[in-house]
C-alpha cells in the first residue's frame, strides 16, 4: 500500500531513508513523536545515572550494569526503572557485583517524572530503537544523555558533543570513557543540559499536532 499512498509519515530520518529506497516515495515526512514538558526545577538533585525501559535484549541493561561496575564512581547511583523478562536476570547480576549497593530497580513505577528530575544523567544503552521516548523524555527534563547512535531515533534527538554524546553501537570503551566525563564534569552536564531542553521545544505536543495537520490537510 505504501507506494500508492497519497504521503508516508515517518518517525526518525532514518526510517524516511529506508522507505525512500523501498518504495521512492517523493511525498516521505519525518515527523517524530510528541515528547511532554517533563522539566521540574524543585526536585532535589541527586548524583544518579538513570536508565528507563523494558528489560529486554535490545534495551541493553546488563551493558549499562557493566559500566556502571567498571567505573564504581564514588557517591553515585545507578537507576533502573521498567519491567520485562529480563528484570529478574539483571537485578540477580547486579546483586552479584561489587557495586550492587549502588544499583537500584523501581519497576514499573507512577513516579517517573520524579526519578527524570532527580537523576543527573540519563544513560541509554538501546541497540534498536523505533522513536526513543524515554531518551526524549530524560532531554526534556534536562538530563544529561548519552546513547549509542542506533537505528533508528536518537540521532534525531542528539546531536554529538552539543547536547548529549552520541557514539558507534556497542563501543564499550568511548561508551566508559563518555560516562566517566559526564560523572566528573558539573560544568559539561550543566551545558548538556541546557541543550537538551532547548532541543526538544519543537517535540511539543501542539508543534507535533500542527505537523500532521498540515502534512494530512
């Protein structure tokens, strides 16, 4: 049916390049999920790396578990909030590491917003991603993100060394070594974070609504 639709909206660039060599669709629209104002400046920060999603292989938890063991930064936490089948796995590995103390999992949990804006950095590990909300949801609340550059989303939400770090899939090493800058730099989340709110305004809800109206009208 593609081919003799009207117009194709897609999500991420990259999955208007994939339909543009599937179909040479000459009327393909990127336009990306809304993304709520999840910004709250009373919450009390804590230094916590935060990651949300389902337990599943491609969200790539253990990974993140890793590094986080690897590095065994003084003061901070790791949380994990989501559900899935690979929940239990995780938190019985965790549990098995010498910074188990420090790993913490919130399941499925109501207060979402409130883990967004007390952690200091959001660490999304995915390997395959459709259209990453909780990437733009942590961007929204002004963490400091890094995530692998993944098909096919958060290199529409992140732009390298601006307002997030954005490196090759599965590279352990600059992963670590991106990780540690965001742990020890105040001053490099601080201007991260700043980014991040700025980048996302053209994800509201009335910028994305507009979109379709406008592409479908």
């Amino acid at each position: 049916m593609y081919p003799h639709s009207y117009g194709i909206i897609a999500q991420t660039s990259r999955a208007k390049q994939f339909h543009l060599s599937q179909f040479k669709h000459n009327n393909i629209k990127v336009i990306g999920n809304p993304i709520p104002d999840f910004y709250n400046s009373s919450v009390t920060k804590k230094n916590v790396i935060l990651n949300v999603g389902r337990f599943i292989p491609s969200k790539n938890q253990q990974f993140l578990i890793d590094v986080f063991d690897d590095i065994n930064p003084e003061n901070w936490e790791l949380w994990l909030a989501g559900e899935g089948p690979l929940l239990d796995a995780c938190l019985k590995y965790a549990n098995s590491l010498k910074s188990a103390d420090k790993i913490k999992f919130f399941g499925n949990t109501e207060d979402i917003k409130e883990l967004y804006n007390t952690a200091r950095i959001f660490a999304f590990t995915s390997t395959s991603e459709g259209f990453p909300n909780a990437l733009g949801e942590a961007l929204s609340a002004g963490l400091a993100c890094i995530s692998f550059d993944c098909n096919a989303g958060p290199a529409d939400l992140i732009e390298d060394g601006v307002n997030g770090f954005l490196m090759k899939d599965k590279n352990r090493n600059i992963y670590k070594t991106s990780l540690e800058k965001l742990i020890s730099s105040e001053a490099l989340r601080n201007v991260f974070s700043a980014q991040a709110v700025f980048r996302v305004k053209e994800y509201h809800e009335e910028n994305i609504s507009n979109l379709f109206y406008d592409f479908i009208v």
